[in-house]
C-alpha cells in the first residue's frame, strides 16, 4: 500500500470517517465546526449522529458566492464559534473551497482540515492548499492559498458518487498523467476495465482498487504545488486542458469532466499543430479519454464561442494567456500565447 508524506499537511488515506478522531491527531471534538455538502448529511446521516456544530452546505456552485459565505460566518457566530474553532469541510469541491476559505478568514483563519468526498476532491481539489469562491460569474476569482492541517479519505464515501462525478475525477486525474507521469498513463490504460467496473457498480465495489493510482495522482498535484506554492511558474500546468475547458463549461454547460476532456483536445491539437506533440501521442490521449467515457469530438464547440471566457479567464495576463501545451504524455511546459494564436491553432 502506498503512503503519501507532506510537510505541510497531514494525510490519512484509506481511514474510515467512523473512528476519525482515533486517527486524526491535535484535534479536540469540541472545538469542530463540520461543514457538511447536504447531500453527505442526507447519505450518511447516521455518520454525523455524535456531532454539535453542523453546518449543512448546498450543494452546487452557487454555494461558492460571497453572499453565501456572508450567511455561513453569521452562523459561526451565532454558534458561538471562536479563534480556538477548528473547521472540518465533508463534502466535494464546493464544500472544501467554503470551508477553507472561510476559515482562513473568520477571525483572521483558524485551523482546518478537509474531509473529501468525492473522487474529484480526493485527487485534487483538496489539497494545495486552494480556497477560491466565485465572483460575478467568474470562477475562483476571490481566495486564499492557504493549505490544511490534514486530508482526511476516507473511499467508502465513493458508493454513493453518481457515474458523472466519477468521471469528473478521472478527467482531473488524467490530466495529472498528462502533464506529469507517464507511469501513471499507462496504469489508467492498462487497468481501465477495472477502474471502470468500479465506476459501474460503486455500490459494492472495492475501492482499494483504486488505492495506489489515487496515490499517484495525488503525489503528482503535491509535487508540483510545494515546488510553486503561488502559482510563478511549474503549478500552472495543472491548468492544461482547463483554458478551453473552463470556457465550454460556462457557454454549453456542459459538466466539468467533460468540458476538462475537450480542453484537454484542444491543447493537445493546438500542441500538435506549433509543432511539439507527435500525432500518435495525441490520438493515446483521445483514446483513454474516451476509455472512460470523456468526450473528446471538438467539433461542435466553436472557438469563437469561446473567446470571451478565455479573456475573462483568471489565469490570462496582459494580452497573453499562460497555456499550457504537451510535448509528450508526462511532460508539460507553459508558453504565454496570445488569445489569437490560441483560436488559429
Ligand atoms: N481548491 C482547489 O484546488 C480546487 C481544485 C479543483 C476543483 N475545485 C473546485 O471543486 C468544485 C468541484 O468539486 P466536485 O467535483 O467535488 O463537486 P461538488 O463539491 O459540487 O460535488 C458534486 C456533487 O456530488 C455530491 N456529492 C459529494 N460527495 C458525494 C458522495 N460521496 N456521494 C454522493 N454525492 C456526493 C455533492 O452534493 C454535489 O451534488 C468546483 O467548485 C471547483 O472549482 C477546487
């Protein structure tokens, strides 16, 4: 079984929730706030049983606003929450995102730890330490790097993931063998059928299964965050695929997964085509894509659609965008690119 040490954040993988607080440590039950997605409270209800100090959070993106942490802080307080408060986020994304950047500004931050619950934030949106609300329709533009005491996985939250969130965590975790292992590529093409059985039937499914590869791809993230902890330079590669994919996610609407498998063809065709990935690397790529299901024909999404989100984009500078392009299945590299370079290629 694979470990993964951190420095800065203590990770418990494979645990199980029920005996958190045998395995967590410098954590006192009665300090916890829990913010909890609603749907795990209504999933797991029997879970929380024990517990003071829940709050439930909606699910969806919307819950990611301002106006919404606004009521979350008036329920600290009404709650009697304080500097010694320690604030616990079970849930996906969403929930990791309001409970990190919550508490890092309640009382100017207090500790905090994250509890992720699906296979998106299992592999990703939990650690790096990452705590962004959005703005005025743009995603992630307000937040704080910040990282949390722990990461606490626990997989049986896994039976309950719909087919859609699944593969939401796969297109993440693809796009970590993308620009950084192609060790961890060629498991996800060698051990496809198997993952996917899981996916299928999560229900009665063993997700040790999945152990080692959810290691891989976590290791991957926590190398390149802790070598560029604000995002100068090697951590933005972990935006391949997402300059167009945030850009059809908001115009068609389309889920997350799918929008990140189509940025991730658009990068690999515009990598193709200014000369630095060989045709057959690009077809690989489409070919585990569409393994698990992600979609990966761009031809309906039209860039001229597209335009402006990508201007609108955070990660765009001046005129330039920093896109990030593939040489090779494992090895990534940033080039600032003007928005029409972008759309010609
Ligand atoms: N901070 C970061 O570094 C970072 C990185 C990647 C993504 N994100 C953010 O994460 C968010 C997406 O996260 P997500 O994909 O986890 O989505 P999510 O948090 O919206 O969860 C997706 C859905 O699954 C439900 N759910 C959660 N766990 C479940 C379970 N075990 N069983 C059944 N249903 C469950 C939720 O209620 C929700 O309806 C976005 O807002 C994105 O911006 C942040």
């Amino acid at each position: 079984m694979k470990k993964i040490d951190y420095p800065n954040t203590a990770i418990y993988i494979n645990k199980s929730f029920v005996n958190f607080f045998d395995c967590v440590d410098n954590i006192k039950k009665d300090t916890v706030f829990y913010f909890v997605d609603e749907n795990i409270l209504g999933l797991y209800k029997s879970l929380f049983n024990n517990f003071h100090n829940i709050i439930s959070i909606p699910s969806g993106e919307e819950t990611k606003s301002i106006d919404y942490i606004n009521n979350i802080i008036k329920k600290l307080i009404e709650l009697g929450a304080n500097r010694k408060t320690f604030i616990i986020g079970v849930g996906g994304g969403v929930t990791c995102d309001v409970a990190g950047f919550v508490a890092s500004i309640f009382m100017r931050g207090v500790n905090f730890g994250f509890v992720p619950t699906t296979l998106l934030a299992m592999t990703d949106a939990s650690f790096g330490g990452k705590n962004g609300i959005n703005f005025n329709n743009i995603k992630n533009v307000l937040g704080v790097i910040n990282e949390p005491d722990f990461v606490f996985i626990d997989y049986s939250f896994l039976k309950t993931l719909t087919h859609q969130e699944y593969l939401n965590g796969f297109a993440e975790i693809i796009k970590h063998a993308c620009i950084s292992s192609s060790d961890l590529f060629y498991d996800l093409e060698k051990n496809a059928d198997n993952y996917f059985k899981i996916i299928e039937n999560p229900g009665y499914s063993n997700f040790n299964k999945l152990h080692n590869m959810l290691c891989d791809s976590i290791k991957i993230k926590l190398d390149i965050v802790s070598s560029d902890r604000y995002e100068n330079g090697k951590r933005k590669s972990l935006n391949y695929g997402h300059t167009f994919g945030h850009a059809i996610e908001a115009e068609y609407g389309i889920p997350h997964g799918s929008a990140i498998s189509l940025g991730i063809v658009f990068s690999n065709i515009l990598s193709n085509k200014l000369g630095f990935l060989n045709e057959d690397r690009l077809i690989r790529v489409n070919n585990l894509l569409e393994k698990y299901n992600l979609p990966v024909d761009v031809s309906m999404y039209e860039k001229k659609y597209l335009i402006k989100w990508i201007e609108r984009d955070k990660k765009s500078s001046d005129k330039n965008i920093d896109f990030v392009l593939l040489k090779d299945i494992g090895i990534s590299f940033v080039k600032p690119l003007s928005i029409q370079k972008i759309i010609d290629g």
